[in-house]
C-alpha cells in the first residue's frame, strides 16, 4: 500500500498540473482605461509659419506659459501648421482663438471676423532680403531676369511681395520675366539658392541672421544682394467674439513683455524685440501697399 | 493484487520505480524550469519591443501633435492598430486628453483610473522618456512626446499577452509528450538491464544455499560478462574451489603439526645449551675484534665440545688465509700467525671464497677438505672439520674452523645452526668495529686540518675554550699565538700552490717540533697558525716560546730542491689581559701580529690596549682624509736638496703635509698608508704634483733658481694607462717645464712587474722628466733589471745613512751603492742626512747630493722662498 500512497503523491505534485494547465485556459478579467471628459476651456493660439513648427513651438511656448502664469485663469495651447496654406484655412475659418500673422494676413483676418489688437516691434525688422551665392556674382537686377528666384510663399509680405515689389521698381516683373518657386518656408527658400536650384533667394532679416549663425559655413558662400524698404510688422489679432477683458489682460501683457529682463530673454527665440498696441489704422500702409501691388503684379499668382 | 504487491517488494520492481519516478519529475522539473523562463524571457523581450513601438510612435506623432493635425493621429494610429497583441493606443497631449486613440470612446477625454494616473506619474518623471509595465497579464507600455526637450504629450499602447501564452501552450503540450516517451522508453530499458541482473543474483542465491549444506559440487554458470554481479559470480565460483581446497588442506595439515609439534619438543632440550652458550658471548660483548675472537674460538670450543677452533681471514687479493686465533681446547691456549696459500688448497678455498659452509664428516675423504690430509690433517690427528665463512656486507672475509681430534663426528643441524651464529656474531663485531674506525677517521677529518695534520679553527676555539675555562677555575693565566708567514703570497706566486703547501707542511713540522705535545698548534687557513700556551706564570716564558718559534723558523727549509726563508710574524694575546673569550683572544692575536708585519715582520709583539686605539683612529682617519681633499687640507712642503760640495741649493723634494683642522700638522707616515688602502692617495698626488709644480713655474717666473723638483710618484698612479699622459697633461698646465721634474718611484713597486715599468718609466723619459728610485736597497731588487730601468738617479734611503759613518755595514752598502750607481752612469742622492759626519761621509765617497735635516727639514713654500731669494742673494 506504501508505493501507491507515494505514486498518487508523486503523480498529483509533479505531473498532473502539467497534464491540466494546457486544458483550462483562464480568463482574466480585461483592463481597460476608464475615461472623463476635460473640463478645462483652452484657447488656441496660431502663429504664421514664418518657423517652422518644431521652431514655431519653441520660440512660442515660453512667452505661452509666461501669459498662462501671469494671467488669471487663461490656458493658451498653441498650434502650429504645416505651411501658409494650412495657416490661412485655420485664421480664415476663425479656428484660432488668437493669433499672430503677418501684415498681410492680418488685413484679411480683420475682413474675417478678427480684431486687430497689437502688433509686433520694430517695423525696421519688416523687409525684405534678397540673398545669392557669392559665385553667381550677382550685381544688378537684370541679371535675374530669366532665373529662377525662391520665395517662401506667394502671400508672405515681407519675404516674397516687398522683394517682388522691389525688384519690380527696378524693371524686373518676377512673375514675368522670371520664374519664381514658393518653396514653402524661410529657410527652404534660402537653401534653394545656396544649393542652386535657384539663383536668388527672397527672405526677410530675421531668418536670413539666424540661418547665417546656425550655419557660418554656409553662409561663407551667400551674400546679400538687397535689402526693401520697410513696412508695418506682424500683427496679433483676437477673434471677434472674444470675451474684452481677457484680450486686454493678454495684450497688455505682450506689450510689457520687452521691459523686463526675463521677457526679453523669451522673446529672443520669435526673433521679434517685443509687442506694442495696434488698430486697423496701424496697418493703413499696408493697404496701401497691397493696393498698388495689386494693381501692377497682382495676386494669387 | 498480491502479486503486484510481490512486484514492488522486489529489487526488480523497487529499481523501476525509481528509475520512472526520478525520470519524470527531472524532466518535469526541466520542462517546468524551461516554460517559466522561456515565459519570462518573452515576456520581457515583448515588453521591450513595445517600448520601441511606443518611442517610435512618439517620434512619429510630435510633428502632427504640434499642428494639432487629428487626421494624421488617427492615421497613426490606425497604422499600428493591427499589429498583434495590440490592444489599445492612446495618442494624449501634454495634459493627457487623449487626440487619437483606436478607442473612439476616449476622444477628448482625459484617463481617469488609478493605474493610468500612476503610469501618467511616471512618465512625468521618466528620464529615459519611456515606462513599461506588466500587470493584468497586459504589457503596457507609455512614450513621452517631445519637442526640443520640451514635453508636448504622450503615447500609450496597451498589447495583450496572448501570443506568449499560446506559445507556452505549444511548449508545455511537446514537454509533456517527451516526458511521456521517455518515461516509456527508460521503464522498458530498466525492466530489461535489471531482468538480466537479478537472474544472476537468483543462481547465486540458490548455489549459496547449497554449499551451506555442505555440497561444493554446486552447478554455476561461468560469469563470463563484466558487469560486478558477474564479477561478484567469478569470485563466487573461486571461493567455492578455494574453500572446497581449505577444507582438504587444514585436514593434512593438522596430521603434519601434530608430528612436527612431538618432534620439535625433543630438539627444544638440545638447543637450549647452543642459546645459553650464545648469550654468553653476546653478554662477554665485543669491545674490539681481537677480544669478540677470543671469546668467539673460546665459546664455540667449550660449546661444541671442539678440540680446535680458529678463525681466519682472507688478505686482500683472496690468495690467502691467516690465521687471526688458533684455541686449543684441552690446553686452553691460543695461538696465531699461521698461513694457508690458496693455490695449495684451491678446492676449500672456492667453496670457502663462495661463502659455502664445510661441513665434513669424513674429513681425509671429503673433496673439500682431502687436500689437507697429508700435510695437515694426519699429522693432527683431525678426523671431521666444519668451516664456517664470515660474511661481511655480502662478502666472505674469513672462516671460523672447528676441527675434531678422535673419533668421526658427524655435524648436527642445530651444532652447525649455532656455528652459524657465532660466525654472524663475529661479522657484526667487525662490522661495529670498521663503523667506529671510520667515526674515528671523520671525526679526527672534521677537528684537523688535512695538509698539515694540525687541528683545524674549530678543535682549536674548542680547546681554546676549554682552556680558558681551566685557567679560569685555576687562576691561571694562558697566551694565545697567532703566527702568519712573511710574504708566503710571494712564495705562493714564484713557485706555485704546490711549493707553497710544502713550505706550510715544514712550518707545521716545525712548529711541533719545538713546542710540548700539551700545546695546541692549529692552523686557521692560509699561512695562519695559532698556538695556545697554557699555565705560563709570567711573560717571560711567551717571550722565550715566541723568540724561540721565530728563530727555529727563519733557519731555511730545503723543499723541492730550493733553499728556502721563511719568517713569521708572531702576535700575542694573553688571557686575562686582553680578553676573557675565545673570540677576542684571537682577534687580538691577530691584531698584534699584524702590529708586528708593520714593525718589519720576523719577530713578535703583544697586543695592546695602544693597539686598539690605533686601529679605532684609522677608522677616524680615513673619512677625514676624504674630507680633507675637499676642504684643502693638504699643505705641500719643501725639502731643499743641497749640492754637499759647495753648499748650494740645486733642487728640492715637495712633500705633502696635511693641515687637519683640530689635530694641526699630520705626518705622512699616518696617513699614506691609509690613503694608500682607500685609494685617496691618487688624488692627493695628484693635487701635490699640481701645486708643486704650479709653485716651480712661479719660482722659475719670478728669477729665482730652484733647481729640480723632486715629486713621489704614487705607486697607483704609475700603474695608470694614462700615467704618461695625465703627467704630460699636468706639466703643460703648469707651465713647468719637464727639465724642472725628476719623478721618485719606489724600487719595490717596479719589481712588482719591472716589464711594464721600464716601458712606462721609458714613456715619462721621453717626456724629458728625470727619474729616480727611491729607497734604494731596502727591496729585491735585480740587478739585471736595474740595468734595464731608464733611471738617472738612485736614491739612498735613510736607513742606510742612520748608521753612517760608525756602522761597518752600513758604510759598506752605501760604499756599493754609491760604486753600483756609478759604474750605471747614475747619480747618487742621500736622504736622512742629519749629521756632518754623515754628510762628510757621502761626499768622501762620492754622493755629492744630500737631503736631510743637515741642510733642513721640509718648509712650506713661503720659507722655501726666502731661503731661495737668500742663496740668490750669495750668488
């Protein structure tokens, strides 16, 4: 009786729960997150694409946050886009609560429903560089005349119309006698001149110096051939519908941004030196402007 | 039942169940073991491959999350959705609200159970930007979205576990029928080895079974495999045969002990005399050979009832027998000196050389012992002999014979068993005798030295110390002598070792010769001998023991055809006096003789307490002389040499005074021995030579006349490669002139090796330097090379002067001298000149040249100067 008391001991310990644990497959219980609705009310913040959208988070993240944190109970979030085209479809549609673009687009903003509330400083930064590779030896316009000329995009004021204008003023229609590419961004358009694909590149200063500091070998083959007159900066709008106080509360913020230490340190990144108070009559030359542009090179080209 | 139950009690059924029962719990255990860490393993790697999936997701989603572009999110997401396992993705911005997800539910909407939150913690703290979890048989897996460093939100991605389980699935179901297999294969493999073993077993069994009841002739088969229960079988099998064999055995056997048992009682009663007899002898013992014989020859007569016993030993070549101890039983006397040649008797001396035993009954017949007949053994009337040969380390040395006068005796075992033991007995006490002889010879080897047989340095401390001890319990006093041969280095070197040992066998000859057989001579090693003298009561008896030991010994030895001198240095210390121990006793013999070698060898001297001091001050000395090389301390001295005819100064010998700062002026004569031991004394003359001849230059330059400097060349420096050149050297620094220098060289030092000098001497010749041998006469110097040696001055060394004119000797060597420099074409100079009659002696005899006191002793340069404006001013 010993060996089959030790058997069924044996037997049950060490070799059945192999012979069963094949057979009864147990069912867990299945986890699953357990959801709730986000009570907090944000508002959405776009900014041109003059950076690109890594960029654009980067230089305006900060000043976001300094806003959140100064103000009372605001939450910004802030959206970047693809390119212009993605910007203008989300500002036209009234998508962005507030919103920085450039002379341009502000103008059409304000037809769509956008306040003009502040605009960027200094004007002397809103122009535009015309930039070639040092080898093309390029030292009149006429010498344009028949290339290929980069421009960000066709609406970028500063980087594409006021070159444009600029050149047209000295017997050069781009459109015309020349081809331009809209190669999407600032610094697309530089690369495409400083890899040949074009001969000339339109920009404005603020990314032509920090592309030639982010890229002093580079920038060692380009020269700036030159530089537009000046125009009315960037401006900053709120939807129409926003509520007054909390617009206030923002701008005045934006505008003392550059008084202290801490603000201007976080202006540096947007390349802009700081914010001042702006209206509809602020961007009076700018109509102006676009009025005879129109008028002789036209838009949507 | 039962039967299965027979089955487990059996050694075949209890080894299978073993054999099964190990097989399947090792291989589930293995199976269990591999399952778990394979699960494990997956689950890890899974989990680490959705990490990856939920880095890169992230890296994916930042762009899109940033242009908050939820079209492009939910394409994200859609592209992985269908990975398997995966269970949920969670695309959430810096605030978690989630902005795509393949759960529509959470749109918008922000995680809200605990565990989400703990994992949104983390992530919050996560420094690798990734946390992975396993909980809920769930991997779940969290990736932060980054933007330059800066947060913008997170991915989550929840997978199941399932394709892991089901792998586990398969594994365990391939397991579980290897085991089974094998389970299988191992019972049957078992059954069928254990089957064969425990058939074996069962035959041995029953055979067992048989032979306990007595039956050997048990049918077994051969066992032939090499498994240990066959081997167990073959063993089986023997032992059956062997004990069957016993049995049988122990029967004869026990008939053959109880015969022998009857017979050995009887020849008990016999022996017991030849014992008694035996340890008889052995208690007379065996002092020495001679007495272990005559005991031997008497014992074994009486014992035997022998009327001759002798024994006899073989010389060395075998040709013989002598002899050693003939005993006569009915006279009781011995006698010896008889001779037996072998190629008289070559039959008895082969079996005797073999070591055979002879025993013959009939002796006039037996072939051993018939050549005896006639000459011997008729004449004696010796009728039965038995010759027993002594056995010595495996050789016959000699025979113990027993010869029998009367009737015919035939020789019993236990008479020829007691002949055997006496012969043993008898090589044992050569044996013990040739073992101390050789103790004897290795201890007299060990005490004494082996060329002149004297006692070596230890027997001599020991009866050194011994001696002290008596003196000391007598109040005696005792002297030690410690004896070293003059220039035996010498001897050693002209003739060779072994001329130089032959003298040393003479010295030991005879020094024993001249002293009393109680003194112990030793000798130490070299040409060292020590002597104790002991119960001496004063002095004076040392005194005359050492004069005499130097006299005996200077007379000449004839060795090897050579008439040869040898002198001793003698050194004395005396116990109490100049030490209580054995040690210092001889060091300060040693000590003294090394007093007498400097107080001009061939005689003795004392130690003492004088002694010491002086060789505690040299030690002083010699880190002063080094000292006084660098603080310029030496001074050099001028001593005019005066032309003894007209009383002029014509030249002058610069030597060295040393200016020691506390002890004031110091002689040569203290330190150039020291300086000459340590090598200083290169550069004190060389620093000599330089000022010496810097101060001629000056003289020269200033107008006054000088003369020739005489300068001592060191005996080191000559023996210098560069001697030639560092003096040329010297000269041109100088400014002085080769024609101002005569150069001293020591007459000993030359003959050292009178080859190279000559070539150097001829070198500084060429130089244009005079040269001059100094102490002429003191040394052995040959003539034939004096000859040779491009001198121009012989110097007479003072010894020589001292006893001028009075002295017979004296006058009469520098009388030759003085003829031998001539007849040379030398010129003679004198030092040690102290008396006009000296002087007047030298110039009567032609040495015109005089140094020494007469004329002044030596100066520094500033007096030296004066005297020279002074001897201007005459001129």
């Amino acid at each position: 009786m010993r060996w089959t008391t030790a058997l069924k001991t044996v037997f049950f310990t060490l070799i059945a729960p192999f012979l069963f644990s094949g057979c009864g497959e147990e069912k867990t219980s299945p986890y699953a997150p357990v959801f709730t609705e986000v009570k907090e009310r944000e508002l959405i913040v776009g900014i041109h694409p003059y950076l690109n959208a890594q960029r654009t988070f980067l230089a305006f993240e900060p000043i976001l946050r300094y806003l959140e944190d100064h103000a009372d109970g605001i939450r910004l979030r802030l959206e970047t886009s693809v390119d212009y085209a993605d910007y203008e479809r989300k500002l036209y549609a009234g998508h962005f609560d507030l919103s920085l673009p450039n002379p341009y687009q502000t103008l059409e903003a304000q037809a769509l429903g956008y306040r003009i509330v502040a605009k960027v400083k200094p004007d002397t930064d809103f122009r535009g560089v015309i930039v070639a590779r040092k080898d093309r030896h390029i030292r009149s316009v006429s010498q344009l005349r028949g290339e290929k000329i980069s421009f960000p995009s066709p609406t970028a004021l500063a980087a594409t119309m006021l070159p444009k204008w600029f050149l047209f003023e000295r017997g050069l229609d781009v459109d015309k006698e020349a081809f331009p590419q809209y190669v999407g961004s600032q610094y697309s358009s530089i690369m495409n001149a400083y890899s040949g694909d074009t001969v000339a590149a339109a920009t404005w200063p603020t990314p032509w110096k920090t592309w030639q500091q982010e890229n002093p070998d580079k920038a060692e083959e380009m020269e700036l051939l030159w530089t537009t007159p000046e125009l009315v900066n960037n401006g900053f709008v709120a939807r129409a519908d926003m509520d007054e106080a909390v617009v206030e509360q923002i701008v005045t913020l934006l505008c003392a941004l550059d008084t202290t230490r801490e603000g201007k340190a976080i202006l540096v990144p947007s390349g802009f030196t700081g914010f001042e108070r702006a209206d509809e009559t602020t961007y009076v030359p700018v109509k102006q402007f676009l009025r005879r542009y129109d008028a002789a090179i036209g838009f949507g080209k | 039942m039962k039967r299965i139950r027979l089955f487990f009690a059996s050694i075949k059924g209890q080894l299978i169940i073993g054999v099964v029962l190990l097989q399947a719990s090792l291989m589930g255990l293995f199976i269990y073991d591999f399952i778990s860490r394979e699960e494990e393993f997956s689950q890890q790697r899974s989990l680490n491959n959705l990490g990856n999936l939920g880095r890169l997701v992230a890296s994916n989603a930042s762009l899109s999350l940033l242009n908050n572009d939820l079209v492009a999110l939910g394409e994200l997401v859609s592209q992985i959705e269908h990975l398997p396992d995966i269970e949920k993705i969670y695309i959430t911005d810096a605030n978690f609200r989630v902005r795509a997800s393949n759960d529509p539910a959470a749109f918008n909407q922000t995680f809200a159970d605990p565990r989400s939150l703990a994992i949104q913690e983390d992530l919050r703290r996560s420094p690798a930007g990734s946390v992975h979890t396993l909980h809920d048989a769930l991997l779940d897996t969290g990736a932060v979205i980054t933007v330059g460093g800066k947060t913008i939100g997170f991915v989550r991605i929840i997978s199941t576990t399932q394709s892991i389980t089901e792998q586990m699935g398969r594994l365990l179901e391939y397991g579980i029928v290897y085991i089974l297999i094998a389970i299988m294969a191992m019972t049957l493999i078992a059954w069928l080895i254990i089957r064969k073993l425990t058939k074996k077993l069962t035959l041995l069994s029953v055979a067992a079974g048989e032979i306990a009841r007595g039956n050997y002739a048990v049918s077994l088969p051969p066992f032939e495999e090499r498994d240990e229960i066959s081997r167990m079988g073959r063993a089986f099998r023997v032992m059956i045969a062997s004990i069957h064999d016993q049995v049988s055995e122990l029967e004869s056997m026990l008939e053959k002990v109880q015969e022998a048992e009857a017979l050995e009682r009887q020849r008990y009663t016999q022996s017991e005399k030849y014992q008694r007899a035996l340890f008889q002898w052995a208690e007379i013992g065996y002092e020495d050979p001679q007495t272990a014989i005559r005991n031997a020859v008497e014992i074994s007569a009486h014992t035997l009832d022998v009327e001759r016993v002798s024994v006899w030993f073989l010389n060395s070549d075998l040709s013989a027998l002598e002899c050693r101890d003939l005993y006569t039983l009915s006279s009781s006397l011995h006698a010896d000196g008889f001779r037996l040649g072998r190629h008289d008797y070559p039959h008895y001396f082969e079996a005797v050389v073999e070591g055979r035993m002879i025993a013959a009954e009939d002796a006039w017949n037996d072939p051993l012992t018939r050549e005896f007949t006639e000459g011997y053994l008729k004449p004696l009337g010796i009728v039965s002999m038995l010759d027993m040969p002594i056995v010595q380390g495996g050789k016959v040395i000699g025979v113990v014979c027993h010869e029998q006068i009367g009737g015919k005796r035939m020789w019993r075992p236990e008479e020829k068993e007691f002949a055997i033991a006496v012969t043993n007995a008898l090589a044992l006490a050569f044996e013990i005798d040739k073992r101390k002889q050789i103790e004897t010879t290795l201890e007299y080897q060990a005490h004494h030295d082996g060329l002149t047989d004297l006692s070596n340095r230890s027997l001599f401390v020991d009866r050194l110390e011994h001696a002290i001890k008596k003196a000391k319990r007598r109040g005696n006093k005792l002297a030690v002598l410690f004896i070293d041969l003059d220039r035996f280095k010498e001897i050693n070197d002209s003739f060779g070792h072994q001329m130089g040992d032959m003298v040393l066998v003479a010295v030991a000859d005879r020094l024993r010769e001249n002293l009393r057989e109680i003194d112990t001579i030793a000798r130490l090693g070299g040409d060292e001998f020590t002597l104790i003298i002991e119960d001496i009561d004063d002095q004076l008896k040392v005194n005359e023991i050492a004069s005499k030991l130097v006299e005996t010994l200077q007379h000449p030895m004839e060795i090897g055809g050579h008439q040869l001198y040898v002198t001793v240095s003698i050194g004395v210390s005396l116990y109490p006096l100049d030490g209580e121990d054995s040690q210092s006793l001889l060091r300060n013999a040693d000590s003294a003789m090394y007093k007498a070698k400097e107080e001009g060898r061939n005689s003795f001297q004392y130690y003492s307490q004088e002694l010491t001091e002086r060789a505690f001050e040299r030690v002083a000395m010699e880190s002063s002389l080094r000292r006084a090389i660098a603080n310029g301390e030496f001074v050099v001295y001028y001593q005019p040499q005066v032309d003894g005819t007209t009383d002029a100064i014509i030249g002058m010998e610069a030597l060295v005074r040393w200016n020691h700062p506390q002890m004031g002026l110091v002689t040569p004569a203290r330190f150039i021995p020291i300086a000459e031991e340590t090598g200083l004394i290169l550069a004190i003359d060389e620093w000599v030579m330089k000022s010496a001849m810097r101060q001629m230059a000056g003289w020269y330059a200033q107008g006054l006349e000088p003369g020739v400097l005489s300068l001592n060349l060191a005996m080191k420096q000559l023996w210098r490669e560069t001697c030639v050149e560092t003096i040329d050297a010297m000269l041109r620094e100088s400014g002085c002139r080769s024609g101002w220098i005569e150069l001293e060289v020591t007459e000993g030092e030359i003959m050292k090796n009178p080859e190279k000098a000559i070539a150097i001497l001829g070198g500084l010749r060429d130089l244009g330097v005079q040269l001059a041998i100094d102490d002429f006469g003191t040394g052995y110097s040959s003539l034939s090379y004096l000859k040779r040696l491009p001198l121009d001055i012989l110097k007479i060394d003072q010894s020589f002067v001292r006893g001028l004119p009075e002295h017979h000797e004296d006058a009469a060597i520098v009388r030759a001298i003085i003829a031998l420099a001539q007849s040379l074409g030398m010129e003679t100079i004198a030092e040690g000149v102290e008396t006009k009659e000296q002087k007047d002696f030298l110039v009567a005899n032609g040495c015109h040249l005089i140094q020494g006191y007469f004329y002044g002793q030596p100066v520094p340069a500033e007096e030296m100067e004066k005297m020279l404006e002074l001897s201007a001013k005459k001129v």
